[in-house]
C-alpha cells in the first residue's frame, strides 16, 4: 500500500514550488479548444489534485473517496465533467488525439487525476463500448450512471487457465436458458472490480463457431447471485483496493438477461479490438503523464541534493545523461503515439493496427526506464513510500503485460513487415 509519511514532504519545504511543473508541454495538435482547455486541466491537476498525495494511504480508502467525491464536484463545477464524451453524452466531442492530451495532463497526478476526472480505465472503456454497441435500455440503466459519476465498473476477461494475450481462448461459458444467459467460469486480473456495480464479461455462448466468434460481451450486475470476488490480487506485494485493484472473480450460475449482451451474437472479440484499439492511446499518453512527473522530481532531486560542499547531484555526468535521455525518450513516444492518435481519428484503427502495437510497447518501457533512472536519482529513498516514484514503479511495470505482452505486439509488427516484403517481391 502507498503510506506516504505525514510528518515528511518532498520536495523539501524550502522550495516553496513543490507542486509546480518543471514543464507544462504545449499541445502539439494545437486545436482552439485544446489551446484554451490544456491550461485549465493542468491548472486543476496542479492545484489541486497535487497536494492530496502527501500522508495518503489506500487502506484508507473511505478518506480518499470522500475528498475525491468533493474533487469530482469541483470539476463539474469548472465545466471539465466529461471531457471524453462525445457531443451527444453531453461531453466536448474531442478528438482521441485531443483527448490523449488531456489524459497526460491528468496523469501528472498518477493515481487521482483520471479519477477525479470520471475518465479512468476501465469506465472509459466501457462508456465507448456500451455508447457505440449497447441497446438503448442498457445504456439508460447502465451507461447515464456511469457518465455521471454515480457507478464504478469493471472489465472481465482475462482467466488464469489461458494466456491473457490470446482472447480467443476462453473457458468461461455463458450458456442460453430462454430470455437468459447462465454464466460459469474465473477471471482474474478483473481491473477495478472493488467497488464496482457491474463486469463487461467476455464469455464463450457459442463453443462450436470459428474461434473469433465464440464469444460475447455481457453485462453482469456484481449483485448477481453467484457472482463472488474472491480477493484483490497482490501485485508486488500491494493489495489495492477500489479503482486501482485487480480481482479475481468467480461466475457461478450467473443469470442476466440476454439483452444485457453488448453488440450482436458473436461479436465479443471484434468489439474487445474496437475497445483496445483507442485504450491503448488512453494508456501511452497516461504513461509519458507519468514519465513527465518522474522526470521532474528526478530534475528537482538532481539541483537540490547537495553531495559535497556546493556540489549536487546534477553535477554529475551520470545525473545529466539520465536527465538528457529521459527528456527525448519522452519527447520521442508522444510524438510517436499523437501521431497514431492522429492516424486513428482520420483512417480508423484498423488502418493503424501496427502504429498501435507499436506505441504500446515503446512508450511501456519508455516509462518504466524513466521511473527506474528516477528511482536511481533519489537512492534509497526512492524506494521507499516517503515519495510517489515507487509506488508509481509498483503499478506500471505490468504496462509490458497488460493489454498484450510486449512480445505480442513486437511480433504481430515483424510478421506484418515480412507480408509486406514478401508481397512486394511477387
């Protein structure tokens, strides 16, 4: 659990400018309304959300709830509830390429800011889904509650029998009683379930289709009978608890309704792609929002860390090549994933596929190299819960895993490459 020590801050009280960013970047697709929105949302983040971090820990969950609900408010009160939306769920219609912006914004304050904001993994995913491809009485029952900030919910689909980066390979069943699925099965890593009023289960409803049409998505209420949380997975030795847990569930004779089914017969693994495709520049952009802040405690760690008489640590050559290739790594990943945002919201993501595979690998351990070089800057107190940067390395280093292995992705690009060599030389 992150246990930030009260009686300590960090930076030092001396440097009055503790929560101030080192860089605020401007938009690189600079349109009007992200000129005008960008300075707001930082403006919040830093003012805001910044301050919480200090003395927090998630075992004490209510505390945090009721000072983010009150945060939640002051958004909607600023005019920012909903900024993923689209126009007709009453949001700003921005683009994935605006919106990736915004997400890095919010992710100066890693473990609030998304939150805060109504826009954290998986809801966002979920709301995209259930818009585009869910009856319009799910929406009305399940959507407007989770738009409006009144329901948490949780994603579904991965089961600790089968490799989580093969969706196709499922053994959770969800079988047709009349008007009724009946669904049996386990699933880990069950993201955001503490909490949570309903799953977006992935399930097998019909075993003997071709592999990619095996399955579907169905909502399940988490009051179902049979529906059971057996724990909060511990990942590097934290528990979680509520938006930032993973579970593991057991589904057993869960009857919902087959109009709980999101999108057509067969249709689970197609709309798990739509889902990942635009998740994906959610996760990178929130990734380098992370990188930035690990950067700037390592540039503020770096000019006031005094090792000798006059001499700091940014001093050192070392320091300063740490400083030099966090700054263009980060630099060089959000150029690479706004431009796949770009190329999404004009050619679609299935024109894009290996631009996607490729962001999500290279901005994974562009972030994970930051955080440790940051770690390394601080000594032993960066790993300690006295500062962010451990805590922040505990979450993401399964940013390599979740959403397809690194491996997946590298080899779904070689392969594409060959094609396309092999192709050209018929």
């Amino acid at each position: 659990m992150i246990n930030y020590n009260k009686s300590m801050t960090y930076p030092p009280a001396a440097h009055p400018n503790m929560h101030k960013s080192l860089t605020i970047m401007e938009p690189i697709f600079a349109t009007e309304r992200l000129q005008k929105l960008l300075p707001r949302v930082h403006a919040f983040v830093e003012q805001e959300l910044l301050p919480l971090e200090s003395g927090f820990s998630y075992q004490q969950l209510p505390y945090i709830l009721q000072t983010l609900d009150a945060k939640r408010e002051a958004v909607k009160a600023a005019g920012l509830w909903g900024l993923q939306l689209p126009e007709e769920l009453g949001g700003m219609g921005l683009t994935l390429c605006e919106f990736g912006q915004v997400s890095e914004a919010l992710a100066r304050a890693p473990f609030f800011g998304h939150y805060a904001f109504n826009c954290q993994a998986p809801d966002i995913g979920n709301t995209e889904l259930i818009h585009k491809f869910g009856a319009p009485a799910l929406q009305e029952r399940f959507l407007r509650p989770l738009i409006d900030g009144r329901i948490r919910s949780c994603f579904s689909m991965t089961e600790p029998e089968f490799a989580g980066s093969n969706p196709t390979r499922l053994a959770t069943n969800a079988v047709r009683d009349g008007d009724f699925y009946v669904i049996n099965g386990r699933k880990w890593f069950t993201s955001s379930a503490d909490g949570a009023t309903f799953a977006v289960v992935m399930a097998v409803t019909n075993p003997e289709a071709p592999a990619h049409r095996r399955a579907n998505m169905i909502i399940v209420p988490t009051d179902t009978p049979g529906f059971q949380l057996v724990r909060n997975i511990p990942v590097f030795g934290e528990v979680g608890a509520g938006w930032f847990s993973h579970a593991e569930i057991t589904y057993q004779d869960c009857r919902v309704p087959v109009s709980y089914r999101i999108g057509e017969e067969g249709e689970g693994f197609r709309l798990a792609q739509e889902r990942l495709g635009p998740g994906r520049i959610h996760h990178c952009m929130r990734w380098i929002g992370c990188a930035e802040r690990a950067l700037d405690m390592m540039t503020q760690r770096a000019v006031t860390r005094e090792i000798e008489d006059g001499i700091v640590l940014g001093d050192k050559q070392f320091i300063q090549g740490f400083l030099a290739e966090s700054r263009v790594e980060i630099d060089a990943a959000r150029m690479l994933v706004l431009r796949t945002a770009r190329h999404i919201d004009v050619f679609g993501q299935k024109a894009v596929r290996d631009q996607v595979s490729g962001i999500k690998f290279f901005a994974a351990n562009m972030l994970l190299r930051v955080l440790d070089r940051a770690i390394q800057v601080h000594g032993a107190l960066g790993v300690t819960d006295d500062i962010l940067l451990a805590a922040m390395y505990r979450h993401e280093r399964g940013a390599r895993i979740w959403d397809g292995a690194d491996e997946v992705h590298k080899q779904a690009i070689a392969k594409n490459m060959m094609k396309s060599y092999r192709q050209r030389q018929q």
